[in-house]
C-alpha cells in the first residue's frame, strides 16, 4: 500500500512527514530508521508524524523520531515545517501544536516566515535530564557546558572555533546525560549574534537545530553572554530567537521549506 509524504526542511535540516490522521501507520522504530537512510531510504534528519490532536485548542499532534529509530520530545524545525504545511493544508496560518513537550502555538508571519513559541526553558537538572545534581549553568565536563531542556534535552558549548564538534558523539553518550543529549557549540561574535553548529542526539551534526538555537540562547543569556533577542547563524541559515522577559517563553522565527512530495511502500521496508 502506497502512504504518500511531505519532505520538508527548515534551514537544511530535513524531514519526512507522515500523515497518521486518516489511520495509524505501520512505524517501529527499525522502518523509522530505514526510511531515514540516506542511501536505502528516503533519507532526513528526522521522520515526523502526525496524528490528531487530543487536547483542547491543539490542531494536531506531532511526533518527532530521529534516524536511530529514537523519539524525541521537541524539534523546533520540523514544528516549523508542520505549522506551515497545516496552513498550507487549511489556511489556518495559526495551528497550535500538540507535542510531548506540550501545546506550541505558531503563527505564520507576513514575511512567510515561521514563528514557533517553544515554550518555557527547563533548567532543573532533573527536567534537562542529567544523572546527577548539578548546576546546569557549569556541568562538570571539560570545556565547561551548560545545560536546559526545550522538551529535549541540550547541552551548550561556548566556544571560540569549532574544533570541539568532533567530539560531538562521545558527549551526546556522556553518563552525566541518561537520555543522551544535542550537542551544541557556540561562538558568540556580538551579544545579539550567535554562530552555532549541533551535533543532534541520534542524528550527528546536521545544517540546523531549531530547539538546539532555542537552548544555545538561553544558555548564552543565562552566562550573560548574549541578548534576549539574538540572531543564531546555523550552517544552513539563520534564525531568529526571542526569550521572553515577560511570558519567560522562547520564541523561533526561520524558514519553512517544501522540496517534494511523494509516496512509498512502507512494506517495502523493513519492520
Ligand atoms: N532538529 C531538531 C531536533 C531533533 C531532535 C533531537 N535530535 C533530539 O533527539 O532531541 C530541531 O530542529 O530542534
């Protein structure tokens, strides 16, 4: 049986959707990972579903999985690309998104950019999670990190180069993170202007992490490195992230991008 999808990417960081709210698929996490190969499948960062929503104001519910078959809570590209595909789809130009992490309002601006409230930053060790109590602003790691969860969980780097992302990998499998974490890198170049590169859990690097910008800037604000408003400058793009003084909600404002859309055998794939 043929299941048609969208491919989609915010910023190069690119994603499957599936439409699950006709009628649940046939997803485990082992076809999750073969859709997502590059060479064997259709190839994306993470492979996102959508279901109907199941709480009061949300217009759907989404589900984030990352090529390693593993599910994550929160992923501000793809919640870009939902929203603007729900518009496409209904005109509604501003869906609430039901998400593991809660209700993410968004709101299509006049520019056809994507704005996502990503909600309130967690800075608990506890909510990040990590495995021990720890003072998420210093982590007891070399180069001296800091950590937040945007309903996944993130750990950020402020860095001068770099050089530091090839050890990406062996900090996403650090034990002080039992769920694992992105890994971000920051270099600060003015207090409203961010270069930044994430190893993402479960993916490696890729062009652009959405939540990881969201976690890079409050992580930066919380040093008193950066401005509540600042300009993240990714490999793919830039987005712009806002964390609100008044509402303590970080707002994400970037691009929302169709490349094709197509159908595939799910069958096809191994379960
Ligand atoms: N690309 C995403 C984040 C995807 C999930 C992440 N790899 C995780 O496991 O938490 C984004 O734009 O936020």
């Amino acid at each position: 049986m043929l299941t048609s999808f969208h491919k989609m990417h915010g910023l190069g960081n690119d994603f499957v959707i599936l439409d699950e709210r006709p009628a649940h698929l046939p997803l485990t996490p082992t076809r999750i990972a073969a859709l997502a190969h590059r060479r064997r499948g259709i190839g994306c960062d993470q492979l996102v579903t959508l279901r109907p929503a199941c709480a009061p104001g949300a217009d759907v519910f989404v589900r984030f999985f990352n090529p390693d078959g593993s599910e994550a809570g929160a992923c501000g590209n793809a919640s870009r690309c939902v929203a603007d595909l729900v518009w496409r789809q209904t005109g509604n130009a501003a869906p609430v998104l039901q998400t593991r992490a809660g209700l993410l309002p968004t709101r299509r601006e006049a520019d056809g950019l994507v704005t996502v409230d990503m909600g309130e930053p967690r800075t608990n060790w506890q909510d990040v999670p990590l495995a021990t109590a720890v003072d998420t602003l210093h982590l007891p790691l070399p180069g001296d990190p800091a950590a937040v969860s945007m309903g996944n969980p993130h750990a950020t780097f402020f860095v001068s180069d770099f050089a530091m992302l090839a050890q990406g990998n062996a900090l996403e499998h650090d034990p002080i993170f039992p769920d694992r974490a992105n890994i971000g890198f920051a270099r600060m170049d003015t207090p409203e202007h961010m270069r930044l590169k994430v190893h993402e859990r479960g993916a490696g690097v890729t062009e652009a992490c959405g939540s990881g910008a969201c976690a890079a800037v409050v992580n930066a604000v919380r040093r008193g490195l950066a401005a509540r408003n600042c300009v993240v400058e990714l490999d793919g793009g830039v987005l712009r992230i806002v964390w609100s003084a008044q509402t303590n909600h970080v707002l994400m404002t970037g691009s929302a991008t169709t490349a094709f859309e197509g159908t595939v055998d799910l069958a096809a794939y191994p379960s």
